[in-house]
C-alpha cells in the first residue's frame, strides 16, 4: 500500500505497510511528528528571512520589533530539538550583529 502526506513542499512516501500494530502506530506518530518538525522549521527560517529582507531594505526599527519573534522562533526550534542548541545561538547573535552593524 502507498502512503503519501503531503505538505507545503514536502513529500513523505511509504511504499510499504507496516506489519504489526506497534509499527503501524510508530508510522503514524513519526509521520505526524514529521510535519510538526518542518512546521517550525519553516517559520523560523522564513522570521530569519523576514528580518535580513527588513534590514537588506534598511527598516531598521521594524527589524528590531521582529527581533524578539526571530528570537522565539529559534528558541521553540530548539526546544523540540528541530535544530541544536549551538545553531540558534549563532543565529541569535548573527542577527543581533546585524542590526547592530553601523547604518
């Protein structure tokens, strides 16, 4: 049997059904845990992306107001281990390195 689960642009295929219940039930928690995961790495990525566009453009108050979310974002990413300690805390002070570069 094929599984698909499809979201923004992701695309899981199973092309296997699993045997036993334990394994049917760890497919589907994996596979609701999946798209948890990409959930909150999309919006950390895109608040990153969001806060360079607002400086590349030079709206250096609102980059500062957004700041605190990019800020949030990283932090909930690394709470469900979406991504490691040490990679939101480069982010967090290479965005905090940017707004403070001289204008």
């Amino acid at each position: 049997m094929l599984f698909e689960l499809k979201t923004n642009h992701y695309k899981l295929v199973t092309i296997h059904m699993p045997n036993t219940k334990s394994a049917i039930k760890a497919l589907r928690q994996s596979r609701k845990r999946r798209v948890k995961n990409l959930g909150k790495k999309d919006a950390y990525k895109s608040a990153v992306k969001e806060f360079k566009k607002l400086l590349i453009a030079g709206k250096f108050d609102e980059a500062k107001q957004l700041l605190p979310k990019v800020y949030q974002k990283l932090d909930k990413a690394t709470k469900a281990n979406v991504i490691k300690k040490n990679k939101a805390s480069r982010l967090k002070s290479k965005a905090s390195k940017m707004l403070a570069r001289p204008k």
